[in-house]
C-alpha cells in the first residue's frame, strides 16, 4: 500500500514538475537512456529508501547503470543528458528544515 502511494505521489509531482520546467537539482542523471516508468521507478526507490546511506547506495548503482547505458551508445551520461524527475534534497523529520 505504501509503495503505490509513493508511486503515485512520485508519478503525479513528476509530471507536475516536468510541465512547468525543473530547477538544474532536480534531474536525474543519465535520464536520456531510462523510460519515464524507471524514472518514477527510480525517485520511488529514493524516497523509499530509509537512510542516507541506502539513498547513496542506489545512486551508485544507478550511476554505474547509466555510465554502461552510455558507453555502448559511445556517449556520456554526464551532465549535459540530465532530465526532468530526479535528483533530491535531502529528506529530513520534522524540525529538520
């Protein structure tokens, strides 16, 4: 139940946010070689993840995945391919702003 909230959640403010134009922080890297679904697969996974250490986690490994996505198109993920729907402040508890 969770997960389909998130998923949805994610889905809606991403394609919100994609209509109006993001700000450069909020792109996900190497996001020219994902479908729309594993981006909002990818943030979900962001936002699940319970530490700071299991988020940087997965950006390794995206990043890996994406830098071999790139590679055998011969070209580079870096940021000039940044799309709409990733990268994430930090999330905090309450007070924590």
């Amino acid at each position: 139940m969770l997960k389909q909230f998130l998923y949805w959640t994610v889905m809606t403010s991403s394609c919100a946010l994609a209509q109006q134009g993001m700000p450069e922080a909020e792109k996900i890297y190497g996001g020219q070689y994902m479908t729309q679904k594993q981006r909002v697969d990818y943030r979900a996974s962001l936002l699940a993840a319970n530490t700071d250490q299991a988020r940087e986690e997965i950006r390794r490994i995206h990043h890996e995945l994406m830098d071999k996505r790139a590679k055998a198109r011969g070209t580079s993920a870096h940021l000039d391919g940044l799309v709409p729907g990733g990268g994430m402040a930090p999330i905090r508890g309450m007070g924590g702003g």
